[in-house]
C-alpha cells in the first residue's frame, strides 16, 4: 500500500487550515480527494485526542462560550425527516469556550443547539478548569440550568444580551445580512461579575477565525460538510492549528503558550506526528 510521504501530508494539512476545501486542498497538491479526506480524519482523530488530553487543568480566569451554525448535507429544511432523525442532515452547531486572556480554545462540541448539548458542554468546560471563572455567555437560556448544574455557585456568571434591529436601507432588502446591533444588556446571575469583563467579544471573534479557515463553514456557498464524522475531524484539525500552530495577532505568541500548555510553537510536522 502507497504511503503519502511527510512533505505531502504537510501540504495537504497546510492547505485545509488555511481555509481550502477538499477538492480545492486535491487538485493543489496533486493528489487524490480520497486521500486528503483520510489525512483529514486521521489527523482529526488524533488532534482532538490530543487535546482532550492535555486541555485540563487550566488556570483561566475569565471564559466566553458561544455557538456558530453549520449545516451537514442540507439544512433542516431541505433535508429529509429520516435523514435529520439519523443525525446524517441538517442544522450542526459548534460549541466553543474561549479564555478571554490567552485566547485558548478550552473546548468544543458539535451538535444540536439543545439543553443535552449544552449539559454535555459546559460539564466539560467544567472539568478542565483549575478554580474559579468569570463566565459570559449569550442570552440562549439552555445555558442557565448547564451552568448551575456544573458549577452550582462555584462561578461569576453574567449574560450578554445584543438587541437586533432591521436593515433599514432598502438596497439591501433581499440580501444576505444581519440585522444591525442596536444595544446589549448585561445581567448578573450568579456570584459576582466584573461589569467591565462582562463581554462575548473575543468568542465571537473567533467565529469569524474559524469561517476564515474551515472552508465547510462558508456560508452560501456549496462547501458545506457532507458527513458529520468529517465535519468533526475539520473542527479538531483547525482548533490544534489555531491553540497550538498559529501565532497570535496580538499576544505574539500561540494561546496554547500564552495559557502555559507548551513551551513553543508548533509546526504542521508535529501535527502530522500524533498521527498513529
């Protein structure tokens, strides 16, 4: 059996966390689609064990979750029933925390946007943190009963809540766009927040990241995820190049460094080593 050898495989995995999609990722490294999506699974698999294991025990002070939506095969209402009921179509969402200080991707899970998800989430959100957070969160009520199972009041916990209004210009009806951010409020629930930490600013930012550089998360267009598995492997793949390859703007270091997990930068080669 043909082996891809290591200068391919760096290409190959180059070219998916720069944002290229699957074809796009074959026909510029010359080789075959089957193989960028087996190097992508293989490589997914062992990043997001990676992390798993070594995202624990994190001494971050102030965290921001969010959602992004995506979508696997179709949306929900294009998709047929059954294939929506097997989880094989329809509406994905990404659930990420973000530490507000050294820009870490603490974690991440994919599925619906429901309270089971959330439970799930923020439970492990829990479990890699050292002590005592800041928590803001968005105004998605599933959060509420998640956080005070998990921290119970063991946590500062706030909301932020952006108020949307309609595109007024009528050169834009009709076109894809959000409705313009008229105001937020900041609610207190649980212990006692920073007023001024109360922000989803560095999480949201993250989602423009993460539909930059995962060419499925483009939005109409048709690079949408065909299978969920792959769909997974993408996100794994791209928070291990984001927490622990790529140099931060700002900080001029990884947020894997920042947040004292490694002692340097790591190259697509080290990647590629996790790789059993």
């Amino acid at each position: 059996m043909n082996k891809t050898n290591i200068e391919k495989r760096v290409q190959i995995l180059r070219c998916l966390v720069d944002g290229n999609s699957i074809r796009a990722t074959a026909r510029i490294c010359d080789v075959a689609i089957n193989t960028v999506v087996k190097l992508l699974c293989d490589a997914g698999r062992a990043c997001a064990d990676y992390q798993n294991k070594k995202l624990n025990d994190l001494s971050c002070k102030r965290v921001q979750c969010d959602e992004i939506w995506s979508f696997i095969y179709a949306k929900d209402k294009n998709a047929s029933p059954k294939m929506v009921r097997q989880g094989k179509a329809g509406d994905v969402w990404t659930w990420t925390a973000i530490c507000a200080d050294s820009k870490l991707a603490i974690c991440w899970e994919v599925g619906p946007r429901d309270a089971r998800m959330a439970y799930e989430f923020i439970h492990n959100l829990k479990g890699r943190l050292r002590s005592r957070v800041q928590l803001t969160t968005d105004g998605l009520k599933v959060y509420l009963n998640a956080i005070e199972n998990a921290f119970g009041s063991d946590i500062d916990y706030a909301l932020l809540i952006k108020m949307y209004g309609n595109v007024q210009d009528s050169k834009d009806s009709g076109k894809y766009s959000p409705g313009m951010c008229t105001g937020s409020r900041m609610y207190s629930v649980t212990g006692n927040p920073e007023y001024k930490h109360i922000s989803t600013s560095f999480v949201e930012r993250n989602n423009l990241t993460m539909r930059m550089n995962m060419r499925r998360f483009t939005r109409l267009t048709n690079a949408f995820s065909k299978k969920l598995e792959n769909h997974v492997h993408a996100v794994s793949l791209h928070f291990m190049y984001y927490n622990f390859c790529r140099i931060h703007q700002s900080l001029r270091i990884t947020p894997a460094m920042a947040a004292g997990v490694t002692d340097h930068v790591w190259e697509i080669e080290d990647v590629i080593a996790l790789i059993k």
